[in-house]
C-alpha cells in the first residue's frame, strides 16, 4: 500500500511540474509512513514540507496544491492536512483488503522479498568455548542467531550459519586438568586440584568416560579414551570432542542448526594467524616494545596500540580474530553478522583495526556485530544461579526442560539484544494473556478452531467466494486488521536491515492482539454465508501470517492449545 501510493504522488507531482507549479528537475524524496492514530488516516506523508520550498509555498498551501492535484484511485477515500503540511491519506477498505489475496497468492513467502539479492552473507554465532553445556546465555545467542539467519534468508540473502570452535588456549587447558584431576579421583579442595578448575557434574561424566575408554563423535571428529589418567593430550582431545558433542545435542533440541563448523585450532595449524600477522608486519603497522609486538589500533580509531604478541611468544586474544575474519573475508562474505555477548565489546575496534592494516580493501565497519546482554532467570520470585550439572550456572537445557522450545525460543529472542534479559519461568509456564508466546500461539489455535467450528455445524468455507466478497467486511476492526497484515512485509525487510528479531516478536503481539479484539467482537460463524466466507478468509490470511511470522522466530504455530 504504501508503494502505492508513493506513485501516486509520483504521479501528482509530474502532474504539478507538468502544470508549471514545481521545477522540472525537482525529486523530493516521497516519504509515506503509517499512522499512530486511525482518526488521522492510515498513512501519512511530509512530501509537502520537503518540496514547498521548491514551489515557493508554505508547506500547508503546497500541501492543499497537491491534493487538489490528486489523482481519482481506486485506492484513496481522501486526503487531508496536518498539523504543519503533512497530508494524511484515508485509504478504501477494498483497498486495504487487498492485501488478503496477496497473502493467499503468496502463502508461506508472504513477508519475503529479494533484497538480498542472493549476496552472500556469513551469521557467527553461539561460538562458545567447548569446556562446558551451554548456558542461558549462549541460549540467547543461538536464539538471536538463529532469527537473523532466518530474517536474512527471507530477505534474499545466501545465508551461511556459522559456529567458531575456541578449541586452543588456557581454557581448554584449565578443562584437560579438570579432567585430569577427576580422572585421578580429585575433586574441589584437595591439593593437587587445579586452581579454578571446572566443578561441574558434568566433569565426574566427562572422567568417567574417557577411563572406560569410550567413544565421542561430534560435528567433524571422534576420539576415543585411552583410560590412561596421565594422558593430558588425549584427556584434552576427548574432552573438547564430548563436550562438542554435548553442545551439538543442546543445539539439536534447541533446532539450531549450523553449516560450518570452524574450528580456532585451525588457525594456528594451517598457519593463518602467522600470515595475517607477517602481513601487518610488512604493511607497517607494528613495532616492538618492551619485548613485546604491538598493532597501531590508535591509527584506526582505538584509544591506545594493543599488544599481539605477549613478551612469552603467545599471542593476544584478538589476533586470531583478525585472522579468522580475513578467512570469512576470502571466503567471499561481504556482508559478516557476529552475534556474541556483550563482553566482546571491547574487540571489535580492535579486530576492525586489525582487518584494516591488512590492507586487503576490506570496508571499514566490517564485519557487523549484534551484541546481547546478560539473561538473569527468575523463578518463584527468586533468580535462580545455579544448575546441579553445571555447577555454577543455569544451563539452556535446563531452560528447554521446564518451559519447552517455542517459550524458550521467544523469551530469548523477543527483547532488543541490547536489552538486558529476565526471564521469568512461572511467566513462561502461564497459560494467560501476560504470556506474550502462549498469547500469540493462542490466536493461532483459535482460528484452527473456527473451521473445525464450522466442520462441527456441517458448514463448509468457500475460500473463492470468501475472496470475492471482502467489500462485505466493512467493520472498522477489519480495516485494522487488514491493514496490520500489510505491513508484515515491511516489518520482515526493516528486522532484516537491522538484524533485530525482537521486532518480529512485537509485530506478532500486535497481530494478535488485534485478531484476538476482532474475535471476541464479531461472530465469524454468521448465517450469512457471503459473509461468513469473507470473515473465515481474512481469519485464515491472518493465520498465514502468524505461521510466517512464528517461523522466522523457529516457533511452531499449534492448531490446539
């Protein structure tokens, strides 16, 4: 609707240049926007304010100008001024209905587009260290994750799911000892336990089953325990490979699904960390001081050089980053989404910097990141810290277990990332109208019910006639509705553009709350049956709607409840 009109007043304005009352060569840009309040119109647009310098009118005299210039559409019930020259477009109901047979025309792809255009784009994300079950807040990520992937591909992006394995440095090692220790029948508190060992249950498990020599498979390896306690590398190696595996079945049940999984240690073994730092050698933008090798970071916009390389020879943590995203880079991505926690801040100037001295012809700003705050989870009132298997946290498979997937998914996925997050189980558990997941689920269900409702009645749906007789929905409420299911396609390009889930979630409260209005004012089951048609039709468009919606969050859309 909004394209729409758009042309239209593309058409009005070619119209008054035509006329002599606007420069031939004047192209204000057309802005049309919805409106907060119906009395005021569906939509609105500043077009009068943006050009009536050109026309050498005030704003609200070149506001009426072009309404007076407004072409008769099929569209458009009127136009009128606002405030200090908007013009506020009153469109018809056939209009705004519509959109109703788009939605049947298009079923599951309403709400895509191909603004993508098949480019290829990389998400990172969840990427957590494999020296324990993932928490909630790598739930979290792998929520967020997981919706951007979705929203991108439906924008027509190449979309690639990526999982970063931080198989190398001191904490792999801190968990082989861990293991060790256990493996030797140490435990917390004795003498040979290492300090800030993993306490965890899950490290007794781990123990147990490298000493009786089992075999883990995960993504792209197996290793089988040697049950030899002294083994520290084949403890290290079976380790990282349970715990992989541990995490792919957390992913599994929380259906995420990745298409590469890369691996840190890579990195270093196919000598690509030594190459990105070689080359920013070459390229100049290091020195060496007080023994150790440092990167010009202040030359890039940070507020102080960083050191690479630590006067022991190992190096910092945002070196492999760097060369880790010049891998992504060659790869082809062009456009990077990482979705990490909000402690990974204080990296991204610093691997920007990095990618930028490498003088690859990398854009600045690249990659892009989304960054989600802490999750605190609440229960009977109280936050609840730890889980039994964990030791100190609570685990996202703890989460799956109480709630379930779809209020796991959409407690996670449903708030700004950059919103810190409390997650209250007794809310997720509700079954009432303050829990947004079961609220949204629920109006789908209902409208599953109507046509069991009409089955019950021995009534049939002609959807043909429902889609011939829409001008019989002349309820305010329908208009609403209509008009609310028109703008999930801007909404899907907008969360897309953003990589903000979080305003699919809102959209889909709306609709529903919306339908739900509608629902509980009108009968659908009438004795009309051009009218009962019709309302069934826009019922069973907002369905679709719904399904689409819930799908890019990875919701499932229940037909009872």
């Amino acid at each position: 609707m909004k394209q729409q009109l758009i042309s239209l007043i593309e058409d009005t304005l070619c119209a008054l240049k035509d006329a002599g009352k606007l420069p031939a060569d004047a192209a204000p840009k057309i802005m049309v926007e919805n409106t907060k309040d119906k009395a005021h119109g569906d939509y609105a647009s500043n077009i009068a304010m943006a050009s009536a310098k050109l026309a050498g009118m005030k704003p609200r005299d070149w506001a009426q100008e072009i309404i007076n210039a407004l072409p008769v559409s099929p569209i458009l019930n009127k136009a009128e001024i606002a405030g200090p020259g908007f013009i506020n477009f009153f469109v018809t109901e056939a209009a705004s209905l519509s959109i109703v047979n788009t939605i049947f025309e298009q079923g599951d792809k309403f709400g895509h587009n191909d603004s993508g255009k098949g480019q290829k784009v990389q998400v990172e994300f969840v990427s957590a260290n494999p020296t324990g079950p993932l928490h909630v807040g790598h739930g979290r990520g792998a929520a967020v994750g997981d919706c951007i992937s979705r929203l991108l591909s439906a924008n027509g992006w190449d979309t690639t799911r990526e999982f970063y394995y931080n198989d190398a440095g001191a904490q792999i090692d801190n968990l082989a000892l861990s293991v060790q220790a256990r493996c030797k029948g140490f435990g917390p508190g004795d003498d040979s336990w290492p300090e800030n060992g993993y306490q965890g249950h899950y490290i007794i498990e781990l123990a147990d089953s490298f000493m009786k020599g089992d075999t883990v498979e995960s993504a792209d390896q197996s290793f089988t325990g040697t049950k030899d306690a002294d083994d520290l590398d084949g403890i290290r190696h079976f380790a990282v490979a349970y715990l992989r595996r541990e995490q792919d079945l957390d992913l599994k049940a929380f259906e995420v699904d990745f298409d590469v999984y890369f691996l840190e240690s890579s990195l270093y073994s196919e000598g690509k960390v030594e190459h990105a730092v070689q080359t920013l050698i070459k390229n100049g933008f290091t020195y060496e001081d007080g023994g150790a090798l440092w990167l010009k970071t202040t030359e890039f916009g940070d507020d102080k050089d960083r050191v690479m390389r630590k006067t022991d020879g190992g190096y910092t943590y945002f070196v492999p980053d760097v060369a880790y995203h010049l891998d992504k880079w060659q790869r082809g991505f062009n456009r990077v989404v990482n979705e990490q926690g909000a402690d990974h801040h204080s990296t991204i100037t610093r691997v920007r910097a990095g990618l930028q001295a490498l003088n690859m012809d990398i854009p600045e700003g690249w990659p892009d990141y989304v960054l989600h705050q802490m999750v605190t989870v609440m229960k009977g009132g109280e936050e609840v810290k730890i889980s039994k298997r964990a030791g100190s946290y609570v685990t996202l498979r703890d989460l799956i277990d109480q709630v379930g997937l779809d209020a796991t998914r959409y407690f996670l996925a449903a708030r700004a990332p950059s919103s810190q997050l409390t997650f209250d189980i007794d809310l997720a558990l509700s079954q009432s109208n303050d829990n947004p997941v079961y609220y949204i689920q629920y109006a789908h269900a209902r409208i599953c019910s109507i046509l069991r409702k009409l089955n019950e009645q021995d009534l049939t749906w002609d959807q043909a006639n429902g889609l011939a007789k829409l001008d019989l929905l002349t309820e305010d409420q329908e208009k609403l509705l209509a008009n609310k299911l028109a703008r999930f396609p801007e909404f899907v390009k907008a969360a897309g553009t953003a990589s903000a889930p979080h305003m699919i979630a809102n959209y889909l409260h709306e609709l529903a709350s919306e339908f739900h209005g509608y629902y509980n004012a009108h009968k659908t089951i009438v004795d009309d049956a051009n009218l009962r048609d019709a309302r069934i039709t826009l019922t069973q468009a907002v369905r679709q709607v719904l399904v689409n919606g819930l799908d890019l969050m990875g919701i499932s859309a229940p037909e009872e409840m």
